[in-house]
C-alpha cells in the first residue's frame, strides 16, 4: 500500500511517519509533502492508496487539494483539530480523520479502518456529501448514513424524523422510506446538533421544519405532517416549545 502525507507541519509528518513505519513495515511512504501545491503534484505523480491529509495549510485547504484532481481514487483520513470550522462537515460525511494532538492508537485505528474499507464509490459519495456540506458551513445539508449493504447520502431536509431501538437508530424519510443505522440515537442527537434536527424524547429526533404543531393533552407530543405522533419527554419540553418557536422566524 503507497501513503502520502499532506501537512504543513513537519513535526505531524514526522509522527505519523514514525508510528507507520513501525506499525506497517508493509506501507510505503511515497512522500511526506507540506503544501496543497506539492501535495496535488505528489498525488498526481504517485497515485497513492490512502492520502493523511491536513484541513488547514498556508497555501489552502485540503479540500482544496481534492478539488482540484480529475478524480479520487484513494482512500483520504484527514488530519483536523476540535476547533476547525470542518470537523463537523466531517463527521457527517461519515469520513476518516484523526485529531490533533494523536497517538499511535488512532493513526492505527484510522490506517486499519481504511485498509479494509478501501472502496472507491463510497469514498465518492462521502466526498460528495463533505463537498455539499462545506458550501454553507453554517446549516450542514447531507449525512452519509451506513447500513449493513449500503451507503445512503441523505439531505438532512428530506428526514422527517429519526427513533431509537436500542443501539440502532431508524430514520424515517419524506418518501417513507426508512433506514436503520448501528448507531445510537445519542450519537446522531450529538452529530446533528444545529442542523434543525431536535431531541425531543429519549427515544426520538424530530426534523423541526416537518413539525406541525405542539399538542398539549395526553401528556404532550408533536404532531407532525406526516401525521405522525411525536411523544415529548417533560424534560425536554421547554426547550422543544422554544425550537419551534425559534423556527417560526427562520
């Protein structure tokens, strides 16, 4: 397996190059680049398999990078902080990345989950939704949801609501159609703050612009416009009456 390392900071390339050459004595490193510039001619010169690439560089943005090629064949874990403005697009598109500072655990993680998912049309639509995504920063519009067949790249508008059962989470779409995901609804709860999906029971995410109205009898519940029937935990009451009416003046 060929690997390039893109990232102005030449400390970062000299760790992950040490933990690889360790770990993976069956890796070769093709290039260890600092640049966006240098970085898109190494990918074009070498052709790798997996690309670790930075967020941010002097020269531009790693998205900038792959913006550029004629098209993606490799594999890309990006290489990001907490604090940078796409960590969030990145963890919607369901794509790899590993966190500054990092130790040799999650370099590991990153290069083993990548070894054995490498698949060029899934790497096509995460980029696709990261891509979306990153236009408007602010309201994130795509999430890649993993079923155990398939990848489904899903606008966050055209979910209705989410429910948990157990550690699965189903989604439940405009067109009625449903996907189950292996992941908890709090995992989703966390991901998708900010992007007009509340929680709103210990069971249930609800997309706030498919909300019809708050019915206060049998305890409380949503009534959205699919006509289906929302139960509202006490707790979360308040702040469920203040997101819808927060979203009356969007």
């Amino acid at each position: 397996m060929k690997i390039i390392l893109v990232d102005d900071e030449a400390p970062v390339r000299n760790s992950i190059t040490a933990i690889l050459n360790e770990k993976y004595p069956d890796i070769d490193i093709a290039a260890s680049i600092g640049s966006v510039k240098e970085g898109y001619e190494a990918v074009l010169e070498h052709r790798p398999d997996m690309v670790f690439l930075d967020v941010e560089m002097p020269d531009g943005t790693g998205f900038d990078l792959l913006n550029k090629l004629p098209s993606i064949d490799f594999k890309v874990i990006f290489i990001t902080a907490h604090q940078e403005y796409a960590l969030g697009a990145i963890k919607m598109s369901a794509l790899d990345f590993v966190l500054k500072p990092f130790g040799t655990d999650e370099i590991c993680t990153a290069v083993d989950k990548a070894r054995n998912l490498i698949n060029n049309e899934e790497e096509q639509i995460k980029l696709k939704a990261l891509q979306e995504n990153l236009e408007n920063i602010k309201v994130l519009k795509r999430i890649v949801l993993h079923t155990a067949d398939n990848l489904h790249l899903v606008a966050i508008t055209d979910i209705v609501r989410a429910e948990a059962e157990s550690n699965y989470t189903h989604f439940i779409l405009s067109d009625g159609k449903k996907i189950m995901v292996s992941r908890t609804i709090k995992e989703f709860d966390t991901l998708l703050s900010g992007s007009g999906m509340i929680r709103v029971h210990q069971s249930h995410l609800v997309n706030i612009s498919w909300v019809d109205r708050f019915v206060k009898r049998d305890g409380g519940y949503l009534l959205l416009k699919d006509k289906s029937k929302i139960p509202v935990s006490q707790n979360l009451r308040k702040q469920v009456i203040a997101a819808i009416n927060d979203s009356l003046y969007i």
